[in-house]
C-alpha cells in the first residue's frame, strides 16, 4: 500500500493530523494500538488561551462541539484550574461566577465519582453543597460486579435513562443554583448533555470522573468518523513493530497485523504518546523511543525524573523525542527528512506549541499544513 502519509498513533494529534490532510486531497493511513490520551481526555484544550475559531470549526465539522470562555473547571478532586477552550459539556466558570450553592448528585454505588471531594474543592470557594445519591433501575445489573459499575458501562444505560435522571434531579434539586452530575452522558448522542441542562431549572455541571473519560471516547469516535468519511484508512487494534529507513528517509513501515504487506508512503508522523501510550520507553538507566530510536531530550540523573510530592508537575512529563524547527524527527543528532512527530510524544521540547491538548492540537495542524505544501 503507498499512501502519501502513515501516521503511527490515532489519539487526538493524529485523528486531527489525517483529517487536516486528508481535507487537503493527501491519502493517509493511521495506525492505531488501541487506547490513547483521548480515554483520560478531561474535555479541556489545556494552554490554548486564545480564542481559535480555526480549532473550534475544525472540530465542528466533525461534529464535536467546543466553546471558548475564559474562566476555571471542576475537576474530579474538587480542584478550580483556569480553562478556556474545551468540550461545550464542560462547565466554564467565569471570574467571580462560582455557584453559591450546589447539589452535586451521585448514583448509588459509582465510587469513580468523588462526590465529597467535589463538595469539600467548591465549599473552600464558600459554595454550599448537598450530595444526594439516586437510584436508577437500569443501572441496578452493573451493580452486581465492580468492574462493570464504570463510566463507559453506565454511559451505555444513560443514553436511553438519562431522561429518568432528570426527574430525579428535579424532585431533589431546593434552591441549589447548581447541579453537578457524573459526566457519563452524551456517549452516542453528544446533544444530551444540552437536554439535560434544558430540561434542569439550574446551571448543570459535568464533573469528570475516573477514567475513561465518556466525552473523550465520544470525541475519539467523532473524530474518526470524520476521518473515514474524508476517505482516510484507519487501522485499529494494529501497531507498527519496525520501520525501513533508505538513507535519512523512512521507506516504509511494517504493523503486527499486516505481516509482509509494508506501508509505504512519501511522509510520516509519529504520534504515539508519551509513556502511557507506549510512545516512550524508559528503565532506571535511560528513556528511549522504541520505533525509530530517535534521540529523546530527558535528564541525565535517574532522581531529577520525579518530585517526591506527587501533587507537583513531574519532570519526566516534559521529556520527549527531539526536533528540528519543522517538528522533523532527530536520530543520532541528524534529520530524518520525512519524519515528523506530533502530541505529546514532544513533551516540553517546543515550549512555544504549550502542554496537553492544546500541544496535540498545534503540533498536529502544523505537521500537516507543512506536509500539505509538499
């Protein structure tokens, strides 16, 4: 198979990387292992600061649904972070809007939703808070095995109870301007969200909860759609286990599934994720990029790598596979002509690019953009 561009990775940078070339007439590939950051995706666009009609018509024609105000979200802990772009069913607060007093309602038996946490973050901000928990008939089967009492399994149920949910909600709701509810709606239908809010006489928040994250998986499908219906080819459940190289170029790549049959194409991205995604590696000596063996920028002294408190940013967050200016990939400090790199996979080695999604979606728009013009 030649393809004008294989993109090793299909988290947010790289579904967003072939939908961008893809639009521009370019035949992709992704490969994709399977779970990616999207599962544990928090609905926000961490540092994009700036109001991107770019992103936000981008990801409307796939049908997902950003809106830009600037502000703080709650997250799971309770915890207020600044926000700005994110998922239209995250809750931004604007400065000075906090609730004054809230019901944050909880279904009976789900512990990956942290009701008091949520309760004891909002009550510092001095919002008065009463947690309800309610009982839902359809859920009652998930009860009988933990494993099962998950937010993607309750999704499932809420895409047709959700309306129950609702008259719950009401019947408890006193003179709480504020409801907060587990965010495990809207995991087909992303308009759900929405009727809830319209049909609940308060501000209705969507707290995040232990992973997966519902409106990341949502995300992640939508995405992909869109991708296929560009005419992209998505390879799930596959990983590639060797690259050809010819000289400073990739030639081609070979996948666990298609065994004999290389992807060949004239452009790379490798999006394959930081340490949870298996995009880097690393022992108590070193920290590697297991495809390509490309040259990673990461601290020398084992004991720089952490904090000891954990509530503090991690060094070894920022580490990452090293680029020239055009996010071309580096090996034994020499470029590799045809081999970008995209996501988190850069860690902190493009300041300018910002952390998290905000990274994912920047480094993704700039590697196509560049790779369209070729």
């Amino acid at each position: 198979m030649k393809l004008n561009t294989v993109i090793i990775g299909g988290g947010l940078a790289g579904l967003t990387a072939g939908i961008r070339l893809q639009k521009a007439g370019k035949s992709t590939a992704i490969i994709s292992a399977g779970q990616n950051a999207l599962h544990f995706f928090s609905g926000r666009f961490e540092s994009v600061s700036e109001s991107s009609a770019d992103f936000i018509d981008f990801f409307a024609e796939a049908g997902v649904r950003l809106h830009y105000h600037e502000g703080v979200s709650l997250m799971p802990m309770g915890k207020l972070v600044p926000s700005s772009l994110s998922l239209e069913d995250v809750s931004i607060f604007p400065e000075g809007g906090l609730p004054r007093k809230a019901l944050i309602v909880n279904f009976t038996g789900y512990h990956d939703f942290f009701s008091s946490f949520l309760a004891e973050g909002l009550e510092k901000e001095g919002c008065a808070c009463r947690i309800r928990f309610i009982r839902i008939d359809e859920m009652e089967r998930l009860r009988e095995s933990p494993s099962e009492m998950r937010s993607v399994h309750i999704a499932r149920i809420m895409d047709k109870a959700w309306e129950k949910v609702v008259q719950e909600v009401r019947v408890l709701l006193k003179d709480e301007d504020t409801v907060i509810l587990p965010q495990v709606f809207g995991l087909k239908d992303s308009h759900t969200p929405s009727l809830i809010r319209e049909r609940i006489p308060a501000k209705v928040v969507f707290a995040g909860t232990l992973p997966p994250s519902v409106p990341g998986i949502r995300t992640q499908l939508q995405l992909r759609r869109r991708y296929e219906l560009l005419g992209g080819t998505f390879l799930m459940g596959d990983e590639a286990v060797s690259a050809e190289t010819d000289g400073a170029r990739v030639s081609s790549i070979s996948t666990k599934n298609l065994q004999g049959h290389p992807l060949e194409a004239e452009h790379f991205i490798l999006a394959t994720g930081g340490f949870f995604s298996k995009g880097l590696s690393s022992n108590p000596q070193k920290v590697w990029e297991p495809l390509f063996g490309l040259d990673v920028e990461a601290l020398a002294d084992r004991n720089e790598w952490y904090d000891p408190d954990f509530l503090k940013e991690q060094p070894y967050m920022g580490f990452g596979v090293k680029t020239d200016a055009s996010l071309r990939a580096l090996k034994a400090g020499e470029i590799i002509d045809n081999l970008y790199v995209a996501g988190s996979i850069l860690g902190a080695t493009h300041p300018e690019l910002g952390s998290g999604a905000g990274l994912a979606l920047r480094s993704a728009f700039a590697v196509a953009d560049l790779i369209a013009k070729l």
